[in-house]
C-alpha cells in the first residue's frame, strides 16, 4: 500500500492511473496528423475529381454523399471500398502513397463519378 495524504491507496490504483494518464497524454512523436482532403459526391460525381497530395505522407479523404442515393467510394490501386450513404460524410485513411496517379471511381454510378489521386 502507498500513502497518499496519509490515505492507503493500492498499488493496482497507483498503476492504473500512471496507465491513463500516459495513454490520454497527447504524443510528441514529431509528426502530424494526417492532412484531411474533402470531396464532395454531387450528382453522381466526384468534386473534384483531382486530388493532389504529398507523396510519402499519408492523408484522410473526407467524403461527403450529397446525393439521396448511396455511392461506393473505390480504388483498385489503393484497395479502398467504401459504401458513403445518402447524406453522410466518411473519413477514409490513405497510406503513404509513392509518386504517381491513382485513379478512383463511385461503384455505383462509375460512368460519371470519377476521379484520380495524383501525388508529388
């Protein structure tokens, strides 16, 4: 038992908390988080349809269906599916990607939602 303002308190409390307050402790890892890039589905498109990123950082898509139907968010490339409902945002984490184009496309309306991903 430890003492603490001359109360017991047991080392299994002591622990617990040292345990919290480093897991909610914000973390000096010296990167940032990742840069969040939106993009709007509107009639059955995707705005923009060009994206430009940083390559070797990674980034969150925040995809927003304006549309009343929903829409799946896919790559090939980048081996994402996402099903966006109507109305609904999602956020959708991006690997480091290396130079290149990466296109993507709305499963569900693939002749007119279209984009591509181009990192530098």
């Amino acid at each position: 038992m430890l003492r603490i303002e001359g109360a017991a308190v047991p080392k299994i409390v002591v622990s617990l908390l040292l345990a919290l307050v480093a897991f909610t402790a914000p973390r000096a890892s010296g990167q940032d988080a990742p840069t969040g890039i939106p993009i709007t589905i509107e009639n059955n498109r995707f705005v923009p349809s060009e994206v430009k990123v940083q390559a070797g950082k990674p980034f969150v898509l925040v995809v927003t269906n304006k549309d009343a139907k929903s829409e799946e968010f896919e790559s090939k490339e980048l081996r994402i599916e996402k099903v966006i409902p109507a109305g609904k945002t999602a956020s959708i984490r991006v690997r480091a990607l290396k130079p290149g184009t990466y296109p993507f496309f709305g499963e569900f309306n693939s002749k007119t939602a279209q984009g591509r991903i181009v990192a530098e």
